[in-house]
C-alpha cells in the first residue's frame, strides 16, 4: 500500500513544498512591511523639510473693488488668510485709508478672536466714502499662536 501511495513522491515532499509556500509568504510579507515603514519616513521627512518653521504671518488684502455702498457709508472688505501650520489667536488687522482731499490717513481697527490653520477669513470696515477712489491698506497689527 505504501509503495503504491509513495510512488513519484519521496517521503516528507508535501512538507517540503508548504515549507518554501510559507517562506515566500514571509519574505513577501516583510517586503511589503518594508516597503511601507520607508514610505511613511520618506513622507515624515520630506513634510518636515518643506514646511515652514516658526509662525506664518497672516496675509492681510483689502478688496475695494468688492466694496458696497449701504446708504451714507461704504462697507469694504478685508480678506484675512491664515497659510499657517497653526492656530492663531487674538489677531489685531488694521486698515487705513486716505480720503481724498485728506492729509492724514484714517485708521481703523478689529480683532478676530479665532483663525484656524490654513483658513480666511473676511472682515467688513465702514468707510465714509467710495474706497476705489482712496488710499487703501490692511495689515496684521499682532496675533497669538496656539
């Protein structure tokens, strides 16, 4: 009976061909393995390369072309962007504007409270006459990082 069974197949040869079965899935499995970890610290290296170091300052635009008129005043628009990896807080935005016929500018202020990382917002000033015919400028005056 044995000799029947055991013909074309030496004793232990099914082992064997589990044996290799199995060490190929442990090298495939530790390539993939590999392969994974080198492309997750390629990808931490390569974010901690290119992103800025320390704090982003807001980038701050009046928009007068975007300006309405609500009745005896001008309502302008402010972009506020925030390009940043972080959260800022209690960012001062100052605008200026020179009427015409003025000598000095005038100078308003607000603060927002919040801007997350990577976001704009707009803030909206009362001006007193058509801001596309003035002097116009907006600047970040001071912020928190948190």
């Amino acid at each position: 009976m044995s000799a029947a069974k055991g013909k074309g197949q030496e004793p232990g040869g099914g082992r064997k061909g589990r044996r290799i079965e199995r060490r190929l899935a442990e090298w495939l499995s530790l390539a993939v393995s590999a392969a994974l970890i080198l492309a997750l610290v390629v990808f931490l290296v390569h974010e901690g390369l290119t992103s800025p170091e320390g704090s982003v300052v807001p980038e701050v635009r009046a928009l007068p072309d975007r300006a309405e008129r609500q009745g005896e005043v001008w309502v302008l628009p402010v972009r506020v962007k925030n390009g940043g990896r972080q959260m800022l807080g209690d960012l001062g935005v100052e605008l200026r504007y020179t009427p015409p016929g003025a000598r000095e500018p005038e100078r308003v202020e607000a603060t927002i409270d919040y801007l997350g990382k990577r976001s704009e917002q707009e803030l909206y000033f009362y001006v007193p006459g058509d801001p596309r015919g003035m002097s116009v400028e907006a600047r970040a005056l001071h912020y928190q990082v948190k």
